[in-house]
C-alpha cells in the first residue's frame, strides 16, 4: 500500500526552500535517460507527486513516451532519502493542472510568468530508500 505521509510531505513540499529540490529521472522509448531537478515537486495526495512542468523539453518528451520515472528526494544534512518509482500523467487543462498549479512554490511558478506550464502527476508504485529497500509498493 502506498501511503506518502505528512512527513514525506513536509520534507518534499519544503525540498527547494531547504536546499534539497527533488530530481526527477525520465527515459525515452528508446531507454536514453535523462535526470534534472524539479523544484515544484509536491505531495499532491497520499498516492501522488506532483511537479509543475514548465521547460517542456526532454523530461515532458520522455514522460510522453515512456511514463515510467523515478523521483529522488536526498537531504545530505539530515541523511534523509526516498526514491518514488511510479507512472507520469500529464494535464495540459483542467482541475487537476489548476490545483498543481495553485501549490507551486513561488520560485518555480515565477519562472513561468504566463503560466503555460503543465501539470504532472505521478501514481507512485513504489518507495525505497537509498540502499534499494522497499518502504512501501502497491
């Protein structure tokens, strides 16, 4: 069962502001990876990341696809890590692109002035740490 608790939530809510921005792992179909950080990346609900796509380049192009990603969350001061293994959605309009959109860190949400991001949410199927242990799966 999949469970992102209020703790994952304050940790990953709060990453870019504690110097930790999370970094999403993507490949295309093909399987050439790409990795870059996302620093709007949120709990969106208890089975859910969310981020704000803003750049719409190589991450975006892979999760079309191939949806599969893996998010790293590390903060080295508190040796706190987890690794979300899921499946991208994105939404280009709609509620759920709206209420992504309205819990982007300002950072983030700055940088696209026109706010012609997208939404992606990614269904979480697995949590592990560091050393490959399973926290949680489905």
């Amino acid at each position: 069962m999949i469970n992102l608790t209020d703790k994952m939530s304050e940790l990953i809510d709060n990453a870019l502001a504690n110097g930790s921005p999370c970094i999403l792992a993507t490949a295309s179909a093909e399987g050439e990876p790409d990795i870059g950080f996302k620093g709007s990346t949120m709990v969106f609900n208890s089975e859910n990341l969310a981020y704000w796509e803003r750049t719409k380049r190589q991450h975006l192009k892979n999760i079309l696809e191939n949806p599969r990603v893996v998010v790293l969350y590390r903060d080295p001061k508190t040796r706190v890590n987890f690794r979300f293994h899921g499946t991208a959605e994105v939404h280009e309009s709609g509620p759920i692109r709206d209420q992504v959109m309205a819990r982007t860190v300002k950072d983030e949400l700055d940088k696209d002035p026109e706010r012609t991001g997208l939404a992606v949410i990614i269904r979480v199927e697995k949590v592990t740490n560091l050393a490959g242990q399973v926290l949680q799966s489905r």
